[in-house]
C-alpha cells in the first residue's frame, strides 16, 4: 500500500490486515539533528505489544548506511489502534530521504 493510497482508505476493513507502519514527517529538530515521525496501525484482528519500529537508511546508491529501531508509543496496542514513533538520528548527519521501515510485534494474549 503506498502512501498516496492512504488518505482514501475510509474504514479499517479495507485496510489490509496487518501492522502498517508509515513515516510521515521527516527533517530537523530543534538541535540540528535528522529526524524521522511516523505511525503504526494494527489491524490484525487481535492486540499487539512490545511493538518496535525498525529503520533502514539508504544512500545514494541504494547501499544500507544505517538501522536503527525505536519502541512506539504506546508500545501495546489493541485492534485498530494507533501509536506513533520518532527516530532522532545523532550519528548521522543528512536528511533522511531514502529509507525502509518495519514493525516487530508479538500478539498480547494476556486477555485470553
């Protein structure tokens, strides 16, 4: 699913059933420093946690320079809920431009 596709998607029944994770605004902070925001949605028909969001950046020959991952927050979610992560870059110094990102998660039965 790319990201043009996103702002059509009207309820979470179309959405495919699996943890979407999509970097929204990337650039600077206040210190100078690359940064990266995003969001994660799980729909996979059952709550998750210990949910980590994983970033690989890209240089410009398409060569892995950098992985990294950060915790999301919150880092329990129920179906259908939303959390939001932020990776702040100190060892790196160019905006992040071309990169992939991944969630690891494991299901949460502790309601069962």
């Amino acid at each position: 699913m790319s990201i043009q596709e996103f702002p059509e998607i009207e309820t979470f029944q179309k959405l495919p059933h699996r943890v979407i994770v999509k970097g929204g605004n990337a650039g600077f902070n206040a210190k100078g420093k690359p940064e990266l925001r995003g969001l994660i949605i799980n729909n996979v028909g059952h709550a998750i946690k210990q949910i980590r969001v994983s970033l690989i950046v890209f240089n410009e020959r398409e060569m892995p320079v950098l992985n990294t991952s950060v915790a999301s927050d919150p880092a329990m979610l129920a179906q259908g809920g939303m959390a939001s992560f932020v990776f702040t870059l100190n060892d790196y110094e160019q905006e992040i431009t071309n990169y992939y990102l991944y969630a690891n998660w494991k299901y949460d039965d502790s309601n069962l």
